[in-house]
C-alpha cells in the first residue's frame, strides 16, 4: 500500500487471476502488457530479463531479510529517482547501500 501511497500504480501478484499461484510467465506476460515494473526478490525474473528481455522492466531487491518497514524506509525516498531512471533503463537494484542500474 506504500507505493499506492506514493502515487505508484501498483498491482500485488494477490491482485492477479490466479493470487500467489500466478506462474513467474504470467506476471511477467501482465507486467509487459500493462506496461509495469516487475519488482522482486527473485533470481528467476533477473535471468529471464537477461536472457530475453522479459520483463521488460524489473527493480531487483537485494536486500537479503528485511523487514517490510526497513524497506519502505529504503525504498521511499528513491521512488523519484526509480521513476526516472525506468524512463532509461530496463533493470534497476535496490541494494542496502542505494540504487545501482544495471541496464
């Protein structure tokens, strides 16, 4: 709800057709189609997006455990910067140490 808060238009796997049983292929066909960021912890989206540019855009967090307040203390301030560099750029990491963009 933070990102919404943020004025981010944003959409949780739970929202999708088939909630937390949608495969990694139909959040990645939904992202694309809708034109959204895939944000995830998961490898999986990072190997695709290198391989075949799907997603078409992806935030990584790789922050390792982290509660869901240290992340929205992490991620907040950065969402103009988030915004603009996916104007850009395909993949960004959001690190405990900031923001790196990869591609």
């Amino acid at each position: 709800n933070w990102l919404t808060d943020a004025g981010c238009d944003g959409v949780h796997s739970l929202n999708l057709a088939n909630k937390n049983r949608s495969t990694d292929e139909q959040i990645i066909e939904f992202a694309d189609l809708e034109h959204r960021i895939v944000i995830t912890k998961d490898a999986d989206f990072v190997n695709s997006h290198l391989l075949w540019a799907r997603p078409t855009r992806l935030l990584l967090i790789s922050t390792g455990n982290i509660s869901n307040q240290n992340l929205e203390e992490l991620f907040r301030p950065v969402i103009p910067t988030l915004i603009a560099e996916f104007h850009t750029n395909s993949f960004l990491e959001l690190g405990r140490s900031g923001l790196v963009i990869r591609s």
